[in-house]
C-alpha cells in the first residue's frame, strides 16, 4: 500500500522539576540550599530515511512523545536531559500544522529538523538564596514541551513528471528510458502508485522521472485517483506531457491535453505555469493527418513536440535526450520553505485560549490554566517590571476577580501551575 499522507500527534518531552533541598553534612553548620535544576526535556526530531518509500508507518502509529527531564537532586546536582525523540520520514516529506496549514518543514535533505523542543528544566531552590531569604522551600517546575497534530504529506523529489489520461503510455515510456519496472497492461489506472524512474543522459549525467497516475477529467476535484497523487507533480522542474495521438480509445488528444491541463491548473497555478513537452505517443498507430493536426496545435503554444512510440521505443531516446538538456537551463527541485511563527504571533496563540478552573484545597487557591505555561516561561518573578505583567496577566483574564469572588484573603496561598506565592490585593 502506498500512503503519501498521514495525521500525526506529537510532543516534545517536559522538563525536569527543579530540586527542593537543604545540605547537610557532619561538621558542616547552616549548609543552606543546594537543589539541583531539572533536567531538558526531549526535543522531536525528524530525520530522512532513504529506506522508507511513503508514509504507512504512520498508519499504525499516531503519537509520537519524547521523554520528560529527569527532576533535579539535592548536593546541586541537575537532572538528566532526556534523549530526542528521532522520527524517521522518506525524502520529500513536507510536515505542516494540522490547525493552521502552515508548514513547519520540508524534509528534502538530509538535515535534521527539530519540529518540537523540549521544556527547559525548572531551577532548584538553590538558586532562590538570599540575604533576607536564605531557606528558600520552594524550586520552579520544569516548562512544558511544544505540541502540534501534524500533517505529512509526501511529494516525490523528481525532476521530471509524467502526466496524461491513463492508458496514454506513460508506464510504458518510463520502464524504456530507465531501470524502473511499473506493471504495464491494456486497462486503465494500471499504475496505482507513483513510480520513479532514473534516465541515464550520459555517464556523468542523470534525472529522475516520476510517472503520476491517475489524471482524469475531474482529477484537482478528487475525480479517480488524481488527487491523492497530484501532490507529487509539484516539486517537478519539468513536466512531460503524454497524449495518445491515435485517439485509439475514442479520445482527442487535442482535449485530452486540454482537460490534463485544466486539472493541473486547478490544483496549483504554480502547475499551470511549469515547463512542458509534449510526447505524442502510439505515433505508430497514428495517421499523418492526426499527426499534423497535434503538432500544430501543440507548437502553434510554443511547446517543444515529440512524436514517440514507447512500445517500440521510436523517438523515446531523443525524448530523454531533449528532457536532459532542458533540464540544465532549470531552476533546481522546488523546496517550500518553512513558515516560523513571528513573537507577535506566538503571544497570541498563547493568550487564545483563556480558560481557567479555580479550586480550594486545604486553604490553598490552585489555578489550572495550561496556557500559563507559557506566561510562567518568560516571567522573571524576581524581576519587578516582570512580576507587574504578570499580575496584569491574572487581572485582564479574569483570575484576579475569580479569586476574589471564591473568598481569597490577603496572606493566602495561591498555587499556579506548581508555582506559589502569597496573595495581595
């Protein structure tokens, strides 16, 4: 089974909880606090893979979480960070959030790309010693790591695509002018997976050529197996157009390279715009006339026309030939490029979503509100201008005034997210 697209969840791991500890020590007086940070959480990492062809591992597994940080200790010792979660993708493999669409990476090399960091470890109480506090009982938990529901989608990095109706020959073409073997045979949608092939220009010279099933009338729409595979023609730097100019079947080619168009077109205006040659194939079978009609038509476009016979293999090598030179005047394989979100924009995904749930446990308020994750993460609670915009933060959401109405009094504990501090009006 061949799967180019697949949801997946994954998180990155926590961060260690920062240490609450006292030395002590025989002869040694008032050894003071020594906790140790947390450890870092484990990023999410992916990684190509040249073994993997497609997506089916990610049918059978869905969630992917990397481990938490270890805690840290007492003598200052920090926590372990945790090992990265590596996830393995085949080349080609464009990753994109599932909410939003906006591409996280493109796997067209063979560099890693952290899709998910991990939580920073919290800091020990050792780090909370001062003059006038010097028995801090308290450490900062580790921050949260990143998580995203993800879409993969694979696009084959090929430089050259063939599209057509099917039964046009395109299988055919590519198993003469390369080593690839696609099944072949006289009935429609024979090919039911995109099949790549590599055509040898000369010893020093080669390129990769894709046979992209399925396109019909209807195709951008969903219409036969066009849309799952169209996704594949994108990253093409040339496309080859393969028309059956014996119109065997009852078709005109002139439409059938209309309607072909008019679906790529509609599924990218990127597409539109690509490269072409046509490839008149089954020109064996051809009259003259029908012939002279396609050329016309074709180079009336401004498109480079070659009359092949895949079959016997007539004009197939001057087709692999001109493909190769066309190529060296291209542009190379498409990338598409990763969309970071700006800070303007990663506050407001943080401050969206401002739900909180208030509870009173043996005279302590506990705030639950994951979004305050993130708030906690760039606040500074010994920093005053900091802690201003914190308490800003509780008072524009609405904690302050929840507090206040459930009875809290000043000198009150409040405990958010592990956090705690006294409560003042």
């Amino acid at each position: 089974m061949f799967v180019d697209e697949a949801k997946i969840y994954v998180k990155a791991g926590d961060g260690g909880d920062g240490a609450v500890s006292f030395h002590r020590e025989k002869y040694v007086a008032s050894g003071g606090p020594d906790g140790g940070d947390g450890g870092k959480g484990g990023d999410v990492v992916f990684v190509v893979d040249d073994n993997m062809s497609n997506l089916i591992d990610f049918r059978y597994k869905r969630k992917y979480v990397a481990e938490k940080g270890q805690n840290g200790y007492s003598n200052n010792s920090s926590g372990r960070g945790a090992d990265d979660l590596v996830v393995k993708v085949p080349k080609g493999t464009v990753v994109r959030e599932a909410e939003t669409g906006r591409i996280l990476a493109d796997l067209s090399d063979y560099e890693p790309v952290i899709i998910a960091h991990g939580g920073k470890g919290g800091r020990g109480n050792a780090h909370f010693a001062t003059p006038t506090r010097q028995i801090p009982k308290f450490a900062k938990p580790g921050f949260k790591g990143e998580e995203f529901n993800l879409v993969l989608e694979l696009k084959l990095i090929a430089d050259v695509g063939l599209v057509g109706f099917p039964n046009v020959g395109k299988s055919t073409l590519i198993s003469v002018v390369s080593a690839a073997k696609p099944k072949i045979a006289n009935y429609h949608f024979t090919t039911l997976t995109p099949v790549l092939g590599v055509v040898k220009v000369d010893a020093e010279k080669s390129y990769v050529m894709a046979d992209i099933p399925g396109l019909i009338e209807g195709a951008s729409d969903g219409v036969g197996l066009g849309h799952e595979f169209l996704r594949h023609v994108e990253r093409c730097r040339l496309i080859v157009h393969v028309v059956d100019a014996s119109g065997i079947e009852g078709r005109n080619p002139i439409d059938d390279f209309e309607i072909i168009n008019k679906e790529l077109a509609n599924f990218s205006e990127e597409l539109a715009c690509a490269p072409m040659i046509v490839a008149a194939n089954k020109c064996d079978m051809a009259t003259e006339e029908q012939l002279s009609e396609l050329r016309k038509y074709i180079e009336d476009k401004g498109l480079p026309f070659f009359e092949i016979s895949a079959a016997t293999t007539q004009g197939t090598k001057e087709l692999a030939l001109a493909v190769g030179r066309a190529l060296a005047d291209l542009p190379p394989v498409k990338r598409f490029e990763a969309q970071p979100y700006s800070q303007a924009e990663i506050d407001e995904k943080i401050l969206s979503d401002r739900s909180f749930e208030v509870t009173v446990e043996e005279g302590v308020y506990f705030v639950d509100a994951d979004w305050l994750w993130d708030v906690l993460r760039s606040v500074n609670m010994e920093d005053y201008e900091s802690l201003q915009y914190f308490q800003r933060v509780l008072r524009n959401t609405g904690i302050i005034d929840k507090l206040v109405e459930m009875g809290i009094e000043e000198g009150d504990t409040v405990s958010i997210l592990d956090f705690e501090f006294e409560f003042v009006f």
